[in-house]
C-alpha cells in the first residue's frame, strides 16, 4: 500500500488530491516553481519540492525534475491531476520505470486515447487533411492537453494557416506538444461527457452523465450532473458507448468520453486519460470520492461489481479572476479577501450541500503565470432547480475582495430563464445572450452611495470630529458610472441628493446603513486604494481632477494585464501603415493567448514589444497614430493600486472565440 504520493500540479487539484491522502492517512509531497513557493498546496503539502523557475515549460511539464523530486522526498506514487502532464505517456513510463506506483491509466491507453488524432484513428473517425470552403467553419484543436488551450474557430479559409500557427504555439507553450488538427466544428450542439472508472480486473463502471455546454474561450463555466433533458435511449448509448472505449484500450483509472449532441444524435469528441476538472459533481451524485478511488485501483483492488446509486442533482460554477465585459480578460493581484459561506477552503461541506475546490485564501496573490481559475462552487440537493438557486444565492453572498471576478456573471447565467430550460442548453449560451456578460447587479448605485459616505465618514474622523463650517453645495463622488451628491447635516449625519430616494440611517468608515423605499440594509465597505468593495460590489473611485502627468502619446497601446510578449506580426516595424483591428502582438497571460491589435487606421511610430519581453499592467507596447490625434488618458491609477486592476487601454481579443463547442479542460 501506498504511504507518500507526490501531486504532479500545482493550486486547487492538489489541494483537492492532498485532502484524500490525509483521510486516507498517506502522507503528501508539493512540487512546486519560484512562482509558487508560497502557494497553497505547498503550504498544505507534508513535504514540498522547488522546480527552479516560472514557466510551466521549466517546471510542471519537465517530468524528469518531478521524477527526482518524487524520489529525493520518498514518494512511493505519483497523482497527475489534470493539465500539464497528466496525458503524457512518456511521463507515466518514467514514473513506473523509476520504481514508483502511477495513479493513473496504463501509458498504453493513454497513448491510444491521450491524442484526439490517434483516439479518432483508433475509433475509425478520421480528421480532415485537406480543408475547402465547403467544410467551413472547422476547428483547429491541439492533440494533447485541452482547457481551450490550442483551439480555434475558422469561418474564413485565408485565417486557417494562422490559425495552425497561433493554435501549435499555444498548445506548445500550454502542453509541451504542438501537434494539431482540423475537425468540422458543429454549431451550437450541447456538450455531454460520461466518467468512467476501471479496475485492473475487467471492472468498468459508467458514473453517468454530465453536462458542460456554458462554455467561454473553448473552457467550461458551469457544469452539472446528471446533463438534463436527455432521452433515455441517448443516454443509454452515451454510457455503453464509453464503457466499450474504455475497454477496447485496457483502460484502467477514471477517465472522461467526451461527446456532442446535436440533433439527437452524439458525436465521439474525444476520451481524457485523467481526472477531469467538474468531477466534483459526479462525486455529489454518486456520493463518491474519485481520488480515493483512483489510489485503491492503483493499489491493485477491484472495483465493486455495480457503482452506487445517483442522488439528487449536482452544479459546479468555475469562479475565475477574469472580466467577461472585456473579453474575458485575466486578472491578477492580492486576493485580499475570500470567503464563501457554506464551504470550506478546500473541502466539501456534507451538511449545507455546498462544496468550494480551491487554491487560494485570502491574501495570496493571483499571479501571471497559470489558469486564473479561483475556486469550483458545487451545490448539491435533490433537484436541478434547487441546486441551481442555492449555487446563485452562496456566489452572490461570497465575499470577493481583490481583482475583478466572473462571479456576476455566473449567478446571472444559473438564474438565466435559458439555463434553467434545460431543452435550451447548448455551447451557444453566451454567444446569444450578451447581456449576461455585462450583467448590471442590482443595488449598484446605493453601494457607490455607501462607498462614498464611508469615505467622507473616515475623513471626518481622521480630522476631528464634526464639520465646523457646513459646505453650502453638495460633495460629489463618482464610482465607476454612478456619481453621488451629497452633504453634511447639523446632527453629523448626511443627506444623499443624488441618486434620489435615499434616507441616511447612520454611516461609519467600513459600515453604511441606507434606507431605501422603506427598506433598510446594512452594506460593508473596505477601501483599497481606489478600488472600494462594498458589500458584493466592486467600484473603482474616479477622481475630480485627473492627473495631467498621467497623459499618454496619442495612439498609445499600453498592455492590458501582465503578461510575456510571445510575437509580433511578421515583418512589422515602425513606419508601417496598419489598419484598424489589424492584429501587432500577441501577448501571453495565464496559459492564453491574447492578441492586440491596432485601434485605429494609422502609421506605426513607435514598436516597444520584442518576442519574450515580460510586461506589466500598463507598459508602453507600440505606438499607432491617426490623423489628427488628441491625447488619450492613461488609466486612472497609482502605483498602489496597479495589481488590483487591469485597464484595456490596447484593443485585445483572446484568441479563442467565446462560442466555444467544446472543451477538453484543465
């Protein structure tokens, strides 16, 4: 039996693996890069291992330094988790061959399913190999890895080549392979996907369905199992049909067959040789633990001979540090504060039904270099409408305080009339509804209403006391879109001119008590530098009178977040005549590619990006200049407050559109 296993990944999947190996009572082993030396998982670890550097290529995907890791800290297995090498044959063989257990499929099956083009081989589906106007759109897909990592949409024959250049580079970056393929991409089908799980002996288990059709930039954003809606005799192939994959290559671990269904019928995507992402709700349903699972079949035990029996419905929300008003762009800083009632750090909560899967607390900081995926929510109970209203009620009270989140847009989309329809489920969710990408949230405006009296209530105490001299005119705030009036009354109290209809019943500098048509609420409010959180919302304080240091040159395309240049168009240089939307440079940032691009018709003046330049929020890239230019505003911040915003002064867009059909996800 095993007693140390070192996790090969990094965040909340170790932390996830870790917590079975301490119910289990085996000991745990962290690896780690100069990035995360301060992660959590390494904190929980029992013991941690550094791999020098920064980028996933010198660290989490060299397998050989996580072998000798294994081995200087006495491990006896190795648990892959899931991304980075966790599909890599070669690795699984190097571990087996230095002596040590692999908790996961035999490197057989992983090379016979691992690879969507080998795995497609194998099944007779083949890719295309020549691409015609009448095959469009298609799909450009890595072979390995996923997480949207390595895909793209193609509707126009003349954007394919780029699009298998951009697609190789990512996935080579992301995977250590750059090997890609181009398959028919199917319009708007729902993406359907069967655990499977299976013994050494000849045991095969099909732990039902899920769903995970609301997808953004090829990535899965709310998952459920069991997927609704299905007619019985479809779901029933879905099942056999994975059960026979799994057997056909020997498979042994759990696993994940990967289908789309559109037009009643499903189509082979492709099997992950390895936990997935969203397995939390199959644990939910099935009252499982999958990690444990996958350590007793690696101990060589049988499964029993039928799995348990589902209950109840289960969804998972992913909670990401990323702004999808602004194209789904990354986030970084100080995670100051995070907390979601009803789970735990990392664990599941049995009595509230509410599960939070994370690798962060308050105070770590969201760096530049990984997925800024934050937590998995998963709410449990017996039907998919009250999962769904649970799920949305814990996110809107979760406490957030630090970058801008998803979390908006997640409980707009749990409590979306078409989610909630289970027939209208398909991956074209929010490329139809674009409003709940910049879905307003209630109460908006009375929390800059609170942010503004806390201020003015901690300056009157910083100075003493009550006003002396009360001003005759209003004092004016303005939080994001919303500007506040108000002033000081005789009892050291204040009234609110705008917006109307709002009763001061006290006001402190972290606490604000309004009254609203009668009703009364109780906002709290925490000041960092000029971003203010108050209660669920986050504003950011605009000044009276900007900075004049602060102009740029006009035409200035400063990066949008921190990030490394990874290339600039071909044959660009200064003096060269670019068109508006014309992409210049792709920059690197959380394991995506993002591309910038030219906000206007113009001359290229000045170039600043050079291919492996780290940059941060805010660093001068290039220079495009249109006639008759005026100068452009830099983003209204200090130093202080840099980490916690990222303005989008450069015209981005992820190379990835938004419409995915599919995720084979991280």
């Amino acid at each position: 039996m095993m007693s140390t296993v070192l996790v090969a990944n990094r965040g909340e999947i170790a932390c996830r693996v870790f917590r079975t190996c301490r119910d289990l009572g085996i000991s745990t082993v962290a690896v780690h890069s100069d990035a995360d030396a301060d992660a959590l998982h390494v904190r929980e670890a029992d013991a941690a291992v550094r791999l020098p550097g920064a980028a996933p290529s010198d660290t989490y995907l060299r397998g050989d330094l996580v072998v000798k890791a294994a081995l200087a800290a006495g491990a006896d297995a190795v648990h892959p988790g899931y991304g980075f090498l966790s599909e890599n044959a070669g690795f699984a063989r190097a571990v087996i061959d230095a002596g040590l257990v692999w908790i996961g499929p035999p490197p057989e099956a992983i090379e016979a399913m691992a690879s969507k083009t080998r795995a497609k081989e194998l099944l007779g589906i083949a890719p295309l190999t020549e691409v015609t106007e009448a095959d469009l759109p298609v799909l450009v897909k890595a072979a390995a890895g996923g997480g949207g990592r390595g895909m793209r949409i193609v509707r126009e024959l003349d954007d394919l080549d780029g699009a298998l250049r951009a697609a190789s580079a990512e996935a080579e970056s992301a995977f250590g392979d750059g090997e890609v393929f181009v398959e028919p991409y199917v319009e708007n089908g729902r993406h359907v996907e069967v655990q499977v799980l299976a013994d050494a002996h000849g045991g095969v288990w099909a732990l039902g369905t899920r769903d995970c059709s609301l997808q953004r930039r090829h990535q899965k954003v709310v998952e459920e199992s069991p997927a609704p809606g299905l007619p019985a005799t479809l779901e029933a192939s879905l099942l056999e049909s994975a059960v026979r994959a799994a057997k056909a290559v020997g498979y042994v671990g759990a696993g994940t067959v990967e289908f789309l269904v559109a037009d009643g019928r499903a189509h082979f995507l492709e099997m992950n040789t390895r936990l997935q992402v969203e397995h939390p709700v199959t644990e939910e349903v099935y009252g499982v633990d999958l990690v444990a699972l996958q350590i007793a079949v690696a101990e060589g035990r049988a499964l029993p001979p039928e799995p348990p029996v589902p209950h109840g419905h289960a969804i998972e929300a992913r909670l990401y540090a990323e702004d999808p008003a602004r194209d789904w762009a990354p986030q970084t800083g100080v995670l100051h504060r995070f907390d979601i009632p009803g789970g735990g750090p990392y664990g599941v909560s049995r009595e509230g039904r509410l599960r939070v899967d994370t690798g962060y607390v308050s105070g770590d900081t969201i760096g530049v270099h990984y997925d800024p995926m934050l937590a998995k929510v998963v709410a449990h109970a017996p039907t998919r409408a009250e999962a769904a209203r649970k799920l949305a009620h814990a996110l809107e009270r979760a406490v957030l305080h630090g970058p801008v989140t998803n979390r908006d847009l997640l409980v707009a989309s749990l409590r979306h009339p078409e989610f909630l329809d289970a027939d209208l489920l398909d991956t074209g969710f929010y490329g139809r509804n674009p409003d709940v990408l910049a879905h307003p949230r209630d109460g908006e405006a009375h929390a800059a209403v609170a942010a503004a009296l806390a201020d003015a209530a901690g300056n009157t105490g910083r100075f003493g006391g009550g006003w002396r001299n009360l001003p005759s005119q209003d004092q004016i705030k303005t939080y994001g879109e919303h500007e506040v009036r108000y002033r000081p009354t005789r009892g050291g109290g204040y009234e609110v001119t705008a917006p109307v209809g709002v009763r001061v019943v006290s006001a402190a500098p972290d606490r604000v008590r309004l009254d609203v048509g009668g009703v009364v609420r109780d906002v709290e409010v925490t000041r960092y530098g000029d971003t203010v959180h108050a209660g669920p919302h986050r504003l950011t304080a605009r000044p009276r009178f900007p900075d004049p240091t602060t102009a740029q040159e006009p035409g200035s395309l400063l990066a949008p977040m921190p990030g490394t240049v990874v290339r600039v168009a071909d044959g660009l240089a200064v003096g060269d005549r670019v068109a508006a939307g014309q992409p210049l440079l792709w920059l690197e940032a959380m394991k995506m590619e993002h591309r910038v691009t030219a906000p206007a018709s113009g001359t290229l003046t000045a170039l600043h990006a050079t291919p492996g330049r780290q940059v941060e929020v805010g660093a001068l890239l290039a220079v495009v200049q249109a006639p008759e230019q005026t100068p452009v505003e830099a983003p209204e911040r200090t130093p202080a407050e840099a980490p916690d915003q990222a303005p989008a002064q450069a015209p981005v867009q992820t190379d990835a559109p938004t419409e995915a059909q599919e995720d084979q996800t991280v």
